[in-house]
C-alpha cells in the first residue's frame, strides 16, 4: 500500500531550515530584549536621583536653604516613597549652597552603571559627582 502525497511530513531539511531561521530570529530579539532591561534600570536611577534632588531642595527650605546638614540619614528621611528597591542614592558632597547626590543600581553591569545630580549642573548625568566647589 502507498501513502498518499497529503500523508507526508516535513522532510528533515526542512526541519532544519525552521529551526536556523528561528535560531537567528532569537539571536537578533534577545541582545534588544536585554538592552532595554538596562535602559529601564539606568531610568530608575534617573527617576530616583530627580526624587532625591526634591527631597535635597526640601531639606534646605526646611533648613534656611543651607544644604550642609544634608546626609545620607536626612535624605532618607525627605524621600518618603520616592525609592525603588534596587536603587542606592548616597550624598557625595553637601556645601552651605549646592549639593550633589549619587545613583547605581545593583542590577546593572553594562556601562555607564553609576549617575549622579548635582544641584549645580540640574540634571542626571552619567558617572561620579564632580568635586565639590
């Protein structure tokens, strides 16, 4: 008895050419799939040092606009909830009239992993805090 032309299944070759296919589908998506990962994390940290920047400028109104009693301890305090759980904000440095205040985030490898605001400069930028004036 003979099989019918519509019995048949997909030869090995063919086989074969789905799976390449899919393989280099996957080898293009996963590379962009984890760049993202990391741009959300560098947001967060973003996200985080604008929130500190708030509770810092907080601090010095409740303070007479000096920003030199500022800590790690005081800026936790001003935060509230303005925090995301794998993102460490520290002081740098903290004068009579500016401030700067440093971002990572424990899941991040790829570079710039560490940001940084300073009350002088008014934006988060990538790497250390600058030296104090």
């Amino acid at each position: 008895m003979r099989k019918q032309d519509a019995d048949q299944g997909f030869t090995l070759i063919e086989l074969l050419v789905v799976m390449i296919i899919i393989g280099i589908l996957a080898a293009i998506a996963i590379p962009t799939f984890l760049n993202q990962r990391n741009n959300g994390y560098r947001t967060a940290i973003k996200s985080d040092l604008k929130n500190a920047a708030i509770a810092a400028e907080s601090f010095a109104t409740d303070n007479g606009g000096d920003y030199s009693g500022l800590t790690d301890a005081t800026l936790a305090d001003a935060r509230g909830t303005g925090v995301t759980a794998e993102v460490t904000v520290a002081v740098a440095w903290a004068t009579g009239t500016a401030y700067c205040v440093e971002g990572v985030h424990s899941a991040l490898t790829t570079a710039p992993t560490q940001f940084f605001y300073s009350s002088l400069e008014g934006a988060p930028l990538e790497g250390a805090c600058p030296a104090a004036p």
